[in-house]
C-alpha cells in the first residue's frame, strides 16, 4: 500500500520529467534537499545513484530502483524505499504524483509542497 498527492501542472509532460529527473534542479523543488551529488550526472537513468544532501546536513546515499522514461521513477534513500514520480500527459499539461510508502504518509504535506514548486518553475 502507497500513499499518493498529485496535481495537474499547466506544463508539458516532457518539461515536468525534465525537472524531476534533473538532479540539479532537486533542490529547487524539493523541500528536504540542498545538494545532490555527483553533480556530474545530471539525468537520471535505470540504477542511478548518488548521494543527496538534506535540510539538516545529512548526506544520504540514492539509487533508482524504478525508472520508465518520460512516466515514473522511484528511489531508495539510504535502503529505504522512498517516493515515487508519476507523469501522464493531460491535453493541457500533466498530472503529477508523487508516491510515499504505507509507512510515510506525514510526507504528504513535503510532496504537495514539492508539486506546487514543480508547478511554478515548469510554468517558467
């Protein structure tokens, strides 16, 4: 069981995964990330990894366990299952939902703040 927040992004699909598989654009839209590392592999891909750094310091090791190109990636975060990234094209612009597992649902509120920040820097 998943817990989900979405909302509809005035947005192409292209430009909103565009933003979310852009390492370098996480902390821009994430709420609990500053730094993502290496900065050097920017997109994300099948099995990436790398390292994220959060709001309190913390630097916590990624992988990309789920990843089908231009619709939905999901990490772990130092082992643990984390969320998931949905995009489906809407024919004026996207719907966009971010997944947390049975056990994080008081992560709801980061993920909706982290669909409105999507949504005003794909309005860009």
């Amino acid at each position: 069981m998943r817990f989900c927040v979405s909302r509809q992004v005035a947005a192409s699909a292209e430009d909103v995964w565009d933003l979310l598989t852009d390492t370098a654009q996480w902390p821009a839209w994430g709420p609990s990330i500053t730094g993502v590392e290496p900065a050097a592999a920017r997109r994300l891909a099948p099995g990436s990894r790398g390292t994220v750094r959060t709001v309190l310091g913390v630097k916590l090791p990624y992988t990309v366990t789920v990843f089908k190109p231009g619709r939905f990636w999901a990490w772990s975060v130092a082992g643990v299952p984390a969320t998931g990234h949905r995009v489906i094209p809407l024919g004026n612009g996207c719907r966009v939902t971010f997944t947390v597992p049975w056990w994080a649902p008081a992560y709801l509120p980061v993920c909706a703040l982290a669909l409105r920040r999507i949504e005003r820097l794909a309005a860009r």
